[in-house]
C-alpha cells in the first residue's frame, strides 16, 4: 500500500470528527445564545421543559430512520440517574448563561472531567494513576484561576456554574456506563423523554405566557440541543479523546468571541488561562490512559 493512500485512509477519519465537531461547537454555541435570549421572557425550568417538548418530536422519526429499535434498553435504571443529574446540571447551566459571561461559563464546564475522576474515585473506587493527578491538580489550579477567590467576590453565579459542572460529571459518568450496552439515540430518546417528565412539575409551577416571538429561539434550543450531543457521539466514532478533546477546548474562544460580538462582554485573560490549565491536565491524562491501554 503507497504512502499516499494511507495517508488518505488517516485523514479522512478525522476530517469527519473535524466536521462533526463543527456541529458540536455551533450547536453548543447557538444553545447558549438561544437560552440568553429567552431568559428574559421565561425561567430556565421553563426553557428547557419547552426545549424538550419540542426537540423529543424532531428526534424520534430521525432515530426511527436511523436506529430502529432506538426506545429498547435494559438500563431504565441507569438511564433515571443519568438524566436527573443532567436535568440538574442543565438548569444550573442555564441559569448561569443568564447571570455570567458566556465564557465564564464554559470555562466552568470543562471543570466537568475533574469532577468527574474525584466522583470515580470516591464512588467507584478508581486508582488515581499520574495522568489522573495531573489532571486533578491542574483542573483545581485552574478554577482558582477562573474564579480568584480573595480577589474578587465568589458570587452566586459562580457557584451556579461550578453546581452544572458536578451535574454533568455525574451524567458523564453514567453515560460511560451506558454506552456498553446503548448507542446514541437510546441515550438521547431517554434523556429527553425522562426529562420531560422531570421537568413538567417545575415549569408549570413558574410558568410565564409564552410569546410566538420566542418560537424561532425555541426551535433553534430544541435542534441544537440534539446536534450538539450528536455531534459529539460521531466524532468519537471517528476518532479518540485526544483528538476529540483538543477541537472541544475550540468551545471556549468561539464563545468568548459571540459574547463579545452580540452581547459586548470583555475577552477575561484570566478565564482563557484557567480554562488553558484544565484542558492541559485533561490531555495529559487521557494521552496517559491511551499509552497505558495500548
């Protein structure tokens, strides 16, 4: 076989997971801008409830397309704590979108794997190997640069937004756990079936009128809010977590650029810094679990 071709036979899987990563980070972009937009008319509960109404009929005749036999699991119970961490994670994450800077907040978020290993550790009882402590260690240095407790107040928000990250790390774990046995659609069609009736009680007690001007957000939260886990899922397919992971740290700066753009929030050095440390720790382990698998 020439050079050539295998050179092709390379890139061409991750030119995919380039191009379904895209996906990802415009959809993830579009969510946050389409939940500013609306928290002015509704309260988070509310968005996600209506996010979920309307994206669970989007998803279902796709997944009839391409997976069918997607509802089939023997996990209900896994699938429950899954989506009432997430559900939770998601509400807090909202909330933060309306109270901090855009990249504050997905600086925040990627505090998510830290998490994610301590929760492992404690409740799993997973060894801590020098990938995982450097990940730990740099994670942790990097939310106090972030947040800089001493120098500036430690507000409510901040603390919003670190409550989505342990959320979604508790999500990410079981999600792991998942995929053993579901694919994509059966872990996207239980999220928002489950959620849809996780959230139904919160938003009818604050519910407000639901103006048609807000329709055109609505939609944009209820697709994006699916390709943007989508886009996730098949750029894993088509290469590992050290080259996921890199293109996903490109959430940051796109975000910071948007704010700065739509909504005139400053470019904070010191979150792209700490968000920086959190990524490097997060490669450095998974390049670590990748030598040690091999």
């Amino acid at each position: 076989m020439s050079r050539d071709s295998t050179s092709l036979r390379t890139s061409r899987p991750l030119a995919l997971a380039a191009a379904w990563m895209g996906v990802a980070l415009t959809s993830f972009a579009l969510l946050a801008v389409s939940a500013r937009e609306l928290l002015d008319t509704m309260e988070p509960v509310q968005f996600l409830f209506l996010r979920t109404a309307l994206g669970l009929p989007l998803l279902v005749p796709l997944a009839l397309w391409l997976a069918p036999g997607f509802y089939r699991t023997e996990r209900l119970p896994l699938h429950l704590l899954r989506n009432l961490f997430h559900y939770g994670g998601q509400v807090f994450w909202i909330t933060a979108i309306g109270i901090l800077p855009l990249a504050f907040v997905f600086a925040l978020e990627f505090t998510t794997p830290v998490w994610a290993a301590v929760l492992a550790l404690i409740f799993l009882g997973e060894r801590l190997n020098r990938g995982r402590v450097v990940a730990l260690v740099l994670g942790v240095a990097g939310v106090l640069l972030i947040t800089r407790p001493g120098l500036q107040p430690l507000d409510l928000g901040v603390l919003i937004g670190l409550a989505a990250a342990v959320g979604f790390a508790v999500s990410l774990t079981a999600t792991k756990g998942l995929t053993r046995y579901d694919g994509v659609f059966t872990i996207l069609f239980w999220m928002l079936a489950m959620q849809l009736l996780i959230g139904l009680v919160p938003a009818l007690l604050l519910w407000r009128p639901v103006d048609w001007v807000d329709g055109p957000w609505l939609l944009v939260a209820a697709v994006t809010g699916i390709s943007a886990h989508l886009g996730i899922a098949k750029a894993f397919q088509h290469a590992d977590a050290t080259v996921v992971l890199p293109m996903d740290f490109l959430r940051l700066p796109l975000i910071a650029l948007v704010g700065a753009i739509f909504y005139g929030e400053g470019l904070d050095p010191w979150v792209i810094a700490g968000a920086a440390l959190i990524f490097v720790g997060n490669e450095y382990s998974l390049r670590r679990e990748r030598r040690g698998s091999a």
